[in-house]
C-alpha cells in the first residue's frame, strides 16, 4: 500500500479492510515521512506496533 493511502483510511470513518502479515489491522496513524503506520491487529487492540506502510494490503 502507498502512504497516500493508508492516510486516507485512516482517516476515513468507514472501517476498510486491511491486512498484514494475513492479519486484520486497524491503522490508527501514519508517519507520512517516515512511510511507518502504527497499528492492531483487529483480534487484539491492545498489541499495538509500528510497520512499514509498504507491508500493508488492502483487500
């Protein structure tokens, strides 16, 4: 995914359906100059983490 992107979802009050590594995520926040997006998985809301936005899909 590009950071352009995943800013707009995150943005976005509609729910969109991403995934990394296989998993559901939420973005909660992308660095646009660093391209990294902190996230949870949708499973556990509580494991949040750093990646890099390229990781990220959009099904």
């Amino acid at each position: 995914m590009n950071t352009q992107r995943a800013i707009e979802i995150s943005a976005s009050p509609v729910m969109t359906d991403v995934t990394y590594l296989g998993e559901p995520v939420y973005i909660q926040h992308v660095n646009e100059e660093s391209g990294i997006a902190r996230i949870y998985p949708l499973s556990n809301p509580e494991e949040e983490r750093d990646v890099p936005v390229n990781m990220l899909i959009e099904g």
